[in-house]
C-alpha cells in the first residue's frame, strides 16, 4: 500500500506582502536536556517536538514557524523560523555524528542564534572556585562539551542570543553571578531568562528577536507551523512513547520508520471519526532490546502503542489503528547509511520515487488491461 500523508508545502513568500514583514531562521543551540524541544513547543504553541526528561531526545533539527504580528510603535509584523537542534556533545558513534551534523547544518543558514542552558544545572557547575580555576563539581566532560558548544558559536557571524532556561526553579539572587560566568565565555548580543513552562520572558525574548531580524518575505503560509511532514511527526511521537516507556539502553537504540500511513476516507460514516491506518517498524539493535520493547506477553509494545496511538489521534484528528512490529538491525547506529535513511527528507525522496515508479508500471500495464 503506498502512503498518501503529503510533505507540507514551502511557500517561498514570493506572493509580495504590502506591509513592512521581518522574517529569518534562529538556530536554538544548546548541550542536551537544557529545554530546546519544550521551548520551541511553548513559542509556537503547539507540539512540534518530542519531549522526554531523557538527554539526546532531538535527532534531527525541526523547525516551528511562528507568526508575530506588528505592534504599532515597538515592531512590524515577524514570521520567525525557529530550528531547534540535537544536543550539542561529542558523538560516539555515526548516529552521533550524523546529530553533530544537523546542528551545524542548521547552522550554516541562520539569522541569529539562541545559546540555551540551563540555570538549574549551570548554578550546580558554577560554584565559587579561583580565579582560571575549573569550578568545584564541574566534571571533565561538561567541561569538554562547553568546550564544544562555545567552539561552534565562536566562529559565527551572526548575532547570539543566551536564553537560561527553567528560571522559575532557580533563586533570582543566584542568576546575576551566574551570567558574569558564562559571559567570560562569549559576548552574547542579549542574555535572556525564560520559563519556557510558565512562558515567563517568552514575549521578551520575541521582541529581542524581531529587533535584529531583517526585513524580507515569508518562507512558510501563515497558518503553517513546522517544516515536518505528519509521517516525521508520528514516528517521533511513537519514538516517545518508548523513551518514556523504556529505560537504560533502549530509547536510544530504538528508531521508528512509517512503513504505511493510509489516510482516512473522505466520507466516513455518519457520527464517526475517520480513520487513519498506520503500520510502524521499531529498530532495535539487539534480541535482548527487541524482548524489553515487547515485554511479558506483548505488555510492553502494547503500553507503547497507546501511548502512541493517543498522541497521534490529537494531532490527526482522527481515529487511528497503529500496527508496531519490531525489527533487530544489528549495530544500526554505527551504519552511515541506516542513519542517513532516518531523515525524514531521504525518506520523502525515497516515498516520490516509488510512487512514480508505480504510477510508470500501471501506464505500462493499461493498455495491456484494455487489450
């Protein structure tokens, strides 16, 4: 059966708006777990990511669209492309590097940038030690992907932002000493705290953004929100399901493909919902994965496919029947181009070339029908 679940479509902006519009891509950078998937989700106000309080949750960078409208005597209208990108640390395998590349992928197209951190976990680094002395509790490995994050920003021409995150878990009198520290780092263009989950300083940090972006058109239709095809965003919702589902080495050796996505009939009957038909396959690495995925009885797959199946019925709008199997690909992180054939992009070139190949065979068998 060939899937039917459509790309969105790019609007290049070109339909030439009479009114002043600034627009332009901010790149959300930052080491994992700092709250780049739930700030993205609190400034466009829907679920464009996934997410788990597990580190390394984003794979691919995903943009959200957001429409700022014009506020006479501060700014014009805005549309602001957000791209929010895989934690920023050093890879350990080719799904790692592959991450690492999404980021500075995001990273070559981009107006401005937002460094996230977060307070909590800055204020537990960020003890009072010595003058050039490494502080009290900061490991060797936070250490090396500070490092790292503040390598990538270092070489950018573009302003950055620092964006601390989950200030409302924080004392405000510990803030203040906090951003002396990470100033010594970079001169950032603006430092803004926020509470993504309480949307304190989110109407902040929109203006500041709207100050420095150019004037130019809309990359997206104003009533467009995020880049991803539906197929993208159910895998991702199904691959929550078994971050929150499953522990230790699982969520991370798990990737989920669509392998059907059959949209719902025009007409469905009086009274009910449509229904979507999607069949999903679970990648796991090893027997002994593929057996947690399942569980005792298939109690566990089940657990994950309700889970999954709720979310996806919220986005549709639908009824939806989810089929899950799993499939043991042994060492599937380390393989170049298994990792490759996750993005959804490959994956909607590989979708356009089998449906023209089936659209060429039924050509070629018509007059053989009609004969």
């Amino acid at each position: 059966m060939v899937p039917t679940c459509e790309p969105r479509i790019r609007d290049n902006g070109r339909s030439g708006a009479k009114n002043p519009l600034k627009s332009g891509f901010v790149a959300i950078l930052g080491r994992p777990n700092v709250g780049k998937s739930t700030l993205l989700n609190a400034l466009t106000g829907e679920k464009v990511a996934i997410v788990t309080a597990k580190p390394q949750t984003t794979r691919n960078r995903i943009a959200g669209v957001v429409e700022v409208p014009a506020r006479k005597g501060l700014h014009p209208a805005a549309q602001i492309v957000f791209v929010d990108t895989p934690g920023v640390h050093k890879p350990g395998s080719q799904l790692g590097r592959r991450m690492l590349q999404e980021v500075h992928e995001a990273l070559e197209s981009r107006n401005l940038v937002l460094v996230l951190m977060d307070a909590t976990r800055r204020i537990q680094l960020e003890t009072p030690a010595s003058e050039g002395s490494t502080p009290r509790g900061k490991s060797a490995g936070a250490h090396s992907e500070d490092e790292l994050l503040f390598s990538l920003i270092r070489k950018l021409d573009c302003p950055v932002f620092l964006v601390l995150t989950k200030i409302d878990l924080v004392r405000k009198d510990h803030l203040l000493p906090l951003i002396e520290s990470l100033t010594r780092h970079y001169n950032f263009a603006q430092i803004i705290p926020v509470s993504a989950l309480k949307r304190d300083g989110l109407d902040v940090l929109v203006r500041k953004i709207v100050d420095v972006l150019p004037n130019g058109e809309r990359y997206y239709p104003k009533d467009q929100y995020t880049d991803q095809p539906l197929r993208f965003m159910v895998a991702e919702l199904i691959r929550e399901s078994i971050l929150i589902e499953t522990g230790e080495e699982v969520p991370y050796a798990a990737a989920v493909v669509i392998e059907e996505f059959e949209e719902p009939e025009a007409q469905p009957r009086p009274g009910r919902k449509p229904l979507t038909r999607i069949a999903a396959a679970i990648y796991c690495e090893r027997d002994g994965q593929k057996a947690i995925l399942i569980g005792k009885g298939g109690s566990k797959l089940k657990e994950i496919g309700t889970g999954a199946r709720r979310k996806i019925e919220s986005l549709l709008g639908t009824r939806v029947y989810l089929e899950l199997h799993i499939i043991v690909e042994p060492g599937w992180r380390e393989s170049s181009a298994f990792v490759q054939s996750l993005d959804w992009r490959n994956q909607l070139e590989k979708l356009a070339v089998n449906q023209e190949h089936e659209e060429s065979a039924g050509e070629e068998d018509a007059p053989k029908r009609k004969g």
